[in-house]
C-alpha cells in the first residue's frame, strides 16, 4: 500500500511532503540557510570572536548557531571558543550533542530499555514454545 509521505514541520508545523526525511519544510530550511550565511559572513567578518559575541552580534538564533558548531562549520574559522550547550544538562561542551555524563546516562537508558525489550520477547517466546510443546504432546499421545 502506497504510503502518502507528508508531515508537519518541526519548526513552522506546516505541512509538506520531505524528499528524504527532512525535519522542517523547504521554507524554513530556506530560511535556515539564510541564517547560515550571516552566521558565516559575520565570522569571517569579525576575526577572534567568541560564541557568545557571534550569537549577540549575528542576531541568529543560539540553537541555529550551536548548531553549526556540532557540525563543525567553524574549525578554523577563527572562532576564540567553539561551545555549545549540551542538549540535555545545558553544560558547555565541545563535540557531539550531550556531554560525556549525559552520554553515558542516555546509552544505560538504551542498555536497560533494549535489556527489557529483550526479556519480553524472550517470555513471549517461552510462551510459544509452551504452546508448540504442548501442541507436540497432543500429537505424540494422539498416534
Ligand atoms: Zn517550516
Ligand atoms: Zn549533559
């Protein structure tokens, strides 16, 4: 069955139809590459800047700017610091998207989720296989 592919944008909450299972609709990545431009222009503008004084000076929103630093569109832009707030306890860091606490709580998380997934499954197969053993013995006493 065809699956009509439309979702609402994350951003504008507009309907669109994305080509590969992009978040927000074309206008606002539009928008957001605009954005990206005068993070970009104001950088190079303004040699030895801090994040803080990019985001104060460019007038673009921090998330849209912490945003291209995760992605490492400033290494060696001249960028004084390259921080950004992890996305889970708002501490500072430098790479990835959660720091190495938050990291290492989230993947114990997955561990205990995936752990429980697999012991239901594991009961709902014990469960089965009662049931194709008793079915076995129905067979076997039936002969
Ligand atoms: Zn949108
Ligand atoms: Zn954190």
């Amino acid at each position: 069955m065809a699956k009509l592919n439309i979702r609402n944008c994350a951003r504008c909450k507009k309907i669109f139809a994305p080509t590969s299972g992009e978040k927000i609709c074309p206008e606002c990545r539009a928008a957001d590459a605009e954005l990206e431009e005068r993070v970009k222009a104001y950088v190079r503008d303004h040699h030895g800047l801090t994040v803080n004084q990019l985001i104060e000076g460019s007038g673009v929103p921090a998330k849209l700017i912490w945003r291209m630093i995760q992605q490492g569109l400033f290494e060696n832009a001249g960028l004084l610091d390259a921080e950004y707030p992890c996305a889970n306890c708002g501490k500072l860091i430098t790479k990835d998207v959660y720091c190495s606490e938050c990291a290492g709580k989230l993947k114990e998380n997955a561990q205990k989720f995936a752990a429980a997934l697999v012991s239901k499954r594991a009961a709902a197969e014990k469960k089965s296989k009662t049931f194709s053993d008793s079915m076995h013995d129905m067979m076997n006493s039936s002969r």
